[in-house]
C-alpha cells in the first residue's frame, strides 16, 4: 500500500480537535496565573509601622492645653484681655478630655504684675512686648493653680463668626431660656452664636462660661456630622486664620483622636463655680472673685 505524500498528517489524540477537518492546529498550553508573594520582610515592616502609629497615636501621655479667648483686640493686634480662659486635659488612651473654664474676674497674682484679674495678664504682657501674652497667660496660671501647662491656643472671636457660617450654623440646645433665645435647641448663625457667649445682659461671669461650653461643644458636635464634612473644605482654613498655637506638631494627631473619641458628648466639661469663689471689691472698686 503506498502513501501520498500530500496527504494529511493524522494528529494525535492530543491535537485532535472538536471537529477535525484535516487540518492539524497547535496547541498552546495555557498555565495557571502566577501569584505575586509578598516578602515576608514587608509584612513585617507594615505591621511594625502599624504598631508604631498605634503606639503614638495612644501613648500614655497627658496633653494640657490652655484656650485662650481675645475679643475686640484694636485693628491689627492682639492687645486684648482673654475673656475666655479654659484648661482642656486630654488623655488620647482613654479617649477622655476635659475642660475647666476659669472665671476672668478672678484675682490672682499676675507674675511681675502683682495682683490683677486672670484675664489681664495676656493683654498686660503683650502690650509691653507683643507675642508674649500667651505665654504670660500660661505661666499664671502655673503658678497660681500648679499645674503643667506650656501650650496654648489662642481664639480671635471676632474672625470667628465666619467660621461657625461655613459649618452651616450651629445647634445649641440651651438648658434654659437666655441672651433673648429660647430654651432648647436654637439654629444659630455665627454672629447669633458669638452674641450668645458674649451676653452680659442679666447673667454674670459663671453663666457666660456654662454658655461657652456650650458653644464649644455645638462646634465639635457640628464638625462632626457627616454632613457638614464637605464643608470642612472651606471651613478649616478660616479656623487656622483666627487661631494661634506652640501646642508641637506631633501632638494635634494625638489631640484629635481624644476628642473623637470622647465626642461632643463626653466631654467633661467643667467650672469654677460661686461656691469656690468669694467676690469682694478691691481698693481701686474693681468687683473681682
């Protein structure tokens, strides 16, 4: 039997296609898809470094940080008294912040002042020498009260309506009816908002700090809502216009994940109140505590 030459080649069993047509195709085989293995040496260093963040993130450590409040400074300066004085203590492992407001009539030895309102020794200090306020402020509350205090941060009120404006305004839920706003929860704009903290008209000095805590904690409460989150875009940077602070860097991460944690409504917030006061009138008819 002879063979043509021109004859198709038989495939193998391999080769052979669904339908053969007497054509042989190759065949390309196919491997599975290789995995990509992660060294052992950078998983190593990402759970390190996670570690490490987690480590500073919540390192025992206490954060004292004194507000300082400056209203109707003239133009151009911070020659102002600090209407507004509060201590916050922060504890990022506990996620526990506190706030002790400090009335600003209260009569204290300013250092190398002599006696005089808490208030007066940023504007006093700065006066004198500017930029030195805060730190005048810190150092007498350190030495009449004892406690670790070097960082500040220092509040324009008056820039800081435009702020409370770009959050989209404030909730604050009064307690009892005040500065001619009802009891319960108020929409205020941000000028509104200022002119609550700074009404004088049949409150004194104790009631004006309960409303600044109040205002502070809207504010916190606000800038945590999902919501006004896109408007934190705009917002923050009129924050940062109106604020000043030598709190270092490497511990505002530390600070915030406190007050996240705490929340607006675990904020310990707290005052010097009437019972740990005695008000008198000094020589020159100043009514002071």
């Amino acid at each position: 039997m002879s063979i043509d030459p021109n004859a198709p080649t038989q495939p193998s069993a391999r080769q052979i296609p669904p339908v053969w047509d007497g054509k042989t195709v190759p065949i390309r085989t196919v491997s599975a898809p290789h995995k990509r293995q992660v060294p052992l040496s950078g998983v190593a260093f990402g759970i390190l470094a996670g570690l490490l963040l987690g480590a500073y993130l919540l390192a025992p450590f206490r954060i004292n940080l004194l507000l300082l409040g400056i209203d109707r400074a003239p133009e151009g300066t911070v020659v102002a008294r600090s209407d507004t004085v509060v201590l916050l203590t922060a504890l990022p492992l506990q996620g526990s912040v506190g706030m002790l407001s400090i009335p600003r009539d209260l009569w204290v030895e300013v250092p190398g002042y002599g006696p005089n309102r808490i208030n007066a020794a940023h504007a006093l200090a700065e006066s004198e020498a500017p930029g030195t306020g805060p730190q005048w402020a810190l150092q007498t509350v350190r030495s009449n009260f004892g406690i670790d205090v070097y960082s500040y941060a220092r509040i324009q009120f008056n820039g800081l309506s435009r702020f409370v404006d770009a959050l989209g305004g404030l909730d604050i839920d009064l307690p009892q009816a005040t500065a001619l706003y009802p009891a319960g929860e108020n929409h205020l704009t941000g000028e509104q908002a200022l002119a609550l903290v700074r009404d004088r008209q049949g409150s004194d000095d104790f009631a004006r700090m309960e409303r600044g805590q109040l205002f502070l904690k809207a504010v916190l409460r606000q800038a945590l809502r999902p919501a006004t989150w896109p408007r934190l875009v705009v917002a923050l940077p009129l924050l940062l216009g109106v604020v000043d602070s030598n709190l270092p860097l490497w511990d505002w991460p530390r600070l915030a994940v406190a007050v996240l944690r705490a929340g607006a409504d675990g904020l310990d917030a707290r005052t010097i109140t009437r019972e740990m006061v005695d008000p008198f009138t000094t020589a020159g008819g100043a009514n002071v505590l």
